[in-house]
C-alpha cells in the first residue's frame, strides 16, 4: 500500500492564491488535493513549522551555476550540476541555457539535453542564440551570430521531442517568419531576444508563433511613442510572453512596474535569473568566451560586468528574484511568486505538468520562511 503524505503547518500557495489553515497531500510524487484541517489518521505528516509551500521555482534562463557555466561545458554532468546548485535557491525545474556560440558547441549542447532529459530539475534546453542581431548584441560575442538557415530549422525540430521543451531566442532580422512558423508548428518555443525590430516585425512574428521575448527590456528596442518597438509589442499583445530579470541592476524597479501594470494578459510577464556560473559559488570571476567577467557587489544584487562595464548576465537567484518584486517593486507576494511558478510553466506549456498544487501535478516543492528565503525543497520522485 502507497502511503500518502501530508505537508501540514504552513501557508499553502498553490500558484495562484495562498491556503490558510489547510494541508497538502501527497501520493506516489503526485499533488492529491489541497484539505482543509488538520490530516487523517493514517498519513504521513511532515511538519514545517511556518512559512510558505510552494511548488518549487521554474527557469527558464539558467546561464550557469555551481561554478559552472553551460558554454564551457555542454554536458549531462554540468546541466546537472547548474540544476543542483540553483535548487538550493528554489527552483526545481529549469533550462540550462547556452549563450552564443560555436556550431559545434550548440550542436554538443542540444545532443547533451537529449541525453539530460529526465534528470532531476532539467526539463529542456534554451538556446539564446546564435541568431541574434549584432545591433543588440549584450555579453554576446558577435563573431558567432548568424542568420538561422533550413539546417538549423531542421536540427531545431529534430531535437525538440528529445530535450523535453525547446526555446529558441532569435532576433527578427536573422530569421524569417516562415522560418518561425516552422519551428512553433514543430513545437519549438520560439522567443525574439537580443532584437532592433520594430513593432510591426515583432507582431509579424507573434503572428506566426512566437511565443513571446526574452528578458524584456534588455537588448531590445525599446518604447517611444510614435514606435513601441519589441517592448511596446509584448506589452499590448494578449498573447505574448516575457521573461523579466528582476535584480536592481538590469532594469529600474519602477520600470518593472509599470510593465507589470500595462501588460495585456493572458500573456504574462514571468521571472528569468538570467544567472551565470557565480550563482551558488564562492568565486568571485569567471571566464566566458575567453573574456573574464567580474563580479561588483554594489547594489541591491551584485552585477556581473565585462572589462568595458557591459552587463553580462546576473549574479541573482529565483528566490532573490521573488523577493526583490515584494521588497522593491512592492507587488503582493502571492502575485511575486506565481511569476516564478505558474507563468513560466504555462509559457513553457506545462502548466498541468509544474507550476501548481493541483491534482495530478508534479509534487515538486518548496518550503520557504516568512521573509521568503528558501528552507527546503523537495522533487516529486522523492516523495
């Protein structure tokens, strides 16, 4: 016979609204139900003293971790390793993400999601770029970025149903919609990141799949009044997806805001780290491209800076992420914490797979303290 369990003592946030006075159950590493009381006789209880249960973080942006980064090597070992070291902080499911490279490097990376899929908190790959638009290029190294051509559509599609979920970040000059149509069709997650385009290009594309933009405000045309640009684009589409980095240093809390307020829904605006391999490190540099990236603890969060002051990536965690929306942006927690389980699992589309404490769901969890900082996590296959 398979004993239940039950998460007793703690607020329950089933992603969208927070339980009081009621405790989760758990079977075979599956959600039951959420019960009001106390539990039967009969279930296992696991006490947790306060807090909050969540379901655990989602990522959809993970550079690196755990001193490592994916660039350097696009293996199962390191995916699995930047999936250990950010589950520390929460997030329990993620896309270990390579930026800008080489073809063999990409190719190696997408052959190493194929083999990681399954492993513990890896549910896909993010590819962000090389298809991006040099205009835009951020920490990219320009030398790798290129147009996407039919061989590149064509191992894109071949991969996706191995790696489990597939995104794509590309900029609208370096692939044609024809192309994105494709590559949405075949279910690769296509989002415009790294982009100069104008709105009109951004809307052709979301017309034809795209499912939303990358880091929202950063390496992007931005709003002006007689042209929204890619950032005007997302906010006034109902059906467009961002990624926000929310760490103090790539974008003014008050422009998180009032993206926050204007955007049109379903759609939504989701948290990404965006994070490198400092992230659950002591180091305080590392080595990407050749380059050396420098770690400046000034600030709300540290930034990650090349040798010319370009940002290069975050030095932030989901958890810190969540507490920066409450803490500086000043919205709800129960609004900060869907934004990092919910919305990036329905961007991801799987929404009944992760993301929430409703029947039939991955009992993937997290267990944090009043102030939001992480106390324990669990996956469902340990339940």
């Amino acid at each position: 016979m398979t004993l239940s369990h039950a998460f007793c003592g703690a607020r329950i946030f089933d992603g969208q609204r927070f339980h009081d006075n009621a405790h989760l159950v758990v079977r075979d590493g599956r959600i039951i139900a959420i019960r009001d009381g106390s539990p039967p006789a009969g279930i296992r209880r696991i006490e947790l003293d306060g807090g909050i249960l969540s379901p655990g973080f989602i990522d959809v942006q993970v550079n690196g971790g755990g001193g490592v980064m994916l660039n350097d090597a696009p293996s199962p070992i390191a995916m699995a390793r930047i999936a250990a070291a950010h589950r520390a902080f929460g997030t329990t499911a993620l896309l270990p993400t390579l930026i800008t490279d080489s073809a063999d490097v990409t190719a190696k990376a997408l052959a190493a999601a194929g083999q990681a899929a399954g492993q513990p908190g890896i549910i896909g790959l993010h590819l962000e770029g090389p298809h991006l638009d040099p205009a835009r290029k951020g920490a990219h190294l320009e030398k790798f970025m290129r147009p996407l051509d039919g061989a590149d559509v064509a191992a894109y599609i071949a991969a996706a149903p191995k790696v489990g979920r597939l995104l794509v970040t590309l900029a609208a000059n370096q692939a044609t919609v024809s192309q994105v149509r494709q590559l949405a069709d075949a279910g690769v997650i296509v989002s415009i990141g790294h982009s100069d385009c104008s709105a009109d290009e951004a809307d052709a594309f979301f017309d034809a799949g795209a499912r939303g933009a990358t880091h929202l405000f950063n390496a992007m045309s931005g709003l002006s009044h007689r042209e929204p640009g890619l950032v005007g684009a997302v906010l006034a589409r109902s059906d467009a997806w961002a990624g926000i980095i929310a760490d103090g240093q790539h974008i003014d809390p008050r422009a998180i805001a009032i993206a926050l307020a204007a955007k049109s829904g379903p759609g939504r605006i989701f948290l990404v780290t965006d994070a490198m391999a400092l992230v659950g490190s002591d180091a305080d540099r590392f080595d990407l491209n050749g380059r050396t990236i420098t770690r400046d603890a000034s600030g709300y969060c540290p930034r990650l800076l090349l040798p010319d002051g370009t940002l290069a990536g975050s030095d932030i965690d989901m958890a810190s992420s969540v507490r920066f929306l409450v803490e500086k942006v000043r919205i709800p927690p129960e609004d900060a914490l869907r934004r990092a389980t919910a919305d990036p699992a329905d961007f991801l589309r799987l929404g009944n797979e992760r993301g929430r404490l409703a029947a039939g769901a991955r009992a993937d969890l997290v267990h944090l303290g009043d102030d939001l900082t992480v106390r324990r996590t669990w996956l469902g296959e340990e339940l």
